[in-house]
C-alpha cells in the first residue's frame, strides 16, 4: 500500500507562474482534502473533495486557487499567478467513504517556494 | 469555527524524561481529538487519539487526556527517546471531514 503519494515534493516558481500540485490517495479512499501549512503555523483546511465533486472549499482563497479530483488520475491543487506569500508546504489526505476526519492519511507534502 | 491554541511552541527534554503538550479548543461540540507527529520533511503521521466520551487514552509511552468542562486535551509522552524528536500537533474535529490544528510544537530530547 504506496499511502497518499503527492508530486512534486518540491517546486520552485516564479511570481506570477502557475503551481500544479498532485495527490493520489491511498487505495480504496475516494475523499480527498488539501491543507496548507504556512511556516511556523499548523495546518489549515483548504478544500474536500470527492470524485468529480468538490464538497466544501471554505479554506480556499476566492482567487488564483482552484482544485479538482477528476473520475480518473489524481486530485490538482492549481495556483495561478503565485505569490510570495503561496510559500508553503501543501498537503494532501486522503479517507474512505464515510470516515470523514476521524480516518485521515497525509501525504508527504509538496514544499512551494515562489521567488 | 473551532480555534485550537497548543502550547509550548517548543519544547526541550532530557532523554528519559516526560514531555507535555497542551491544546484548548472553542468548540463544545468538538468530539474528536487526535494528535499527529510530524518528522522533518514528512507528513502529519496520526500517533493517538481520543473521543469527548472518554478521559484518558494510553498507548506504550503516549497517553492523552482529556477535559470537556475546561476545552483542553493533553499529550504525554513518558522515557522520552531522541526518535521523539519531531513537531507535534494537536487537532480538534470541526466538522465531519474537517480538521483544525494547533500551531504545533517542536519537541526536541537531548541525548
């Protein structure tokens, strides 16, 4: 059982250029959720989503964030135009249907560095 | 929504000694507490939990309480080993998919 496999682990990008980061949930897991750790700072709620739905993006920026978890391949978190202050680890999990937050596996993380 | 606050934000023991971490939450209605490890470079790795209809929960050297009338919940590690060493978080169910943390803490065990 690989787990939450997220891609890429590190990425560098410029202001003003696109971030897309990948989350494969573990096997058997349909529900998919984004976090966001700024440095220093603990992990926030960014999105849920379920195949082809996303269920609730409060914790998402209004613009430039946008996230997908299409019938077939991964779950997108997509930045357009970065900022400096997109800085940070993003994190994905990934439970089955109907554990909810009581059974969630983290990825590794993807570590984005806007210069 | 929930506001979990989580002290110390760092943490420095002797190898062997205790380490105790400490959260409060706003929510009454929050039911679920877990705790997540998390080593340099690694994602959040869940280590224990506990449930608002029970007061303690022990795992070998790990053990969490909890207080519902006060809104805070505790970590305790006993025999502290340098494989300790990581960023802990503390956790509390805001809805039935979402999670709000702690800021974290550093736990660092002296050799």
């Amino acid at each position: 059982n690989a787990g939450v496999m997220q891609n890429p682990r590190h990425l560098v990008r410029r202001r003003g250029q696109e971030a897309r980061l990948r989350c494969s949930p573990m096997k058997g897991h349909s529900h998919v959720y984004w976090y966001r750790q700024l440095p220093e700072e603990g992990l926030k709620f960014m999105v849920y989503l379920q195949k082809e739905n996303i269920i609730d993006e409060s914790g998402m920026p209004k613009e430039r964030f946008s996230a997908e978890f299409p019938k077939e391949g991964p779950s997108i978190l997509r930045i357009q135009q970065v900022v400096r202050g997109d800085s940070a680890a993003y994190f994905c999990a990934s439970s089955p249907p109907g554990a909810g937050a009581n059974v969630l596996t983290f990825g590794a993380g993807s570590r984005l560095t806007v210069l | 929504g929930e506001n979990v606050e989580q002290h110390p934000s760092t943490l420095s023991v002797q190898e062997g000694d205790s380490a105790v971490i400490k959260c409060t939450y706003s929510d009454s209605a929050s039911n679920y507490f877990p705790w997540y490890k998390q080593e340099l470079g690694k994602g959040p790795q869940l280590i224990i939990d506990i449930r608002s209809n029970v007061g303690e929960k022990k795992d070998q050297r790990i053990a969490v309480t909890l207080n519902k009338t006060a809104k805070h919940f505790s970590l305790h590690i006993t025999e502290t080993q340098p494989e300790d060493s990581a960023v802990y978080f503390c956790a509390a169910r805001e809805s039935d998919y979402k999670l709000s943390f702690g800021a974290g803490t550093t736990v660092t065990v002296r050799a």
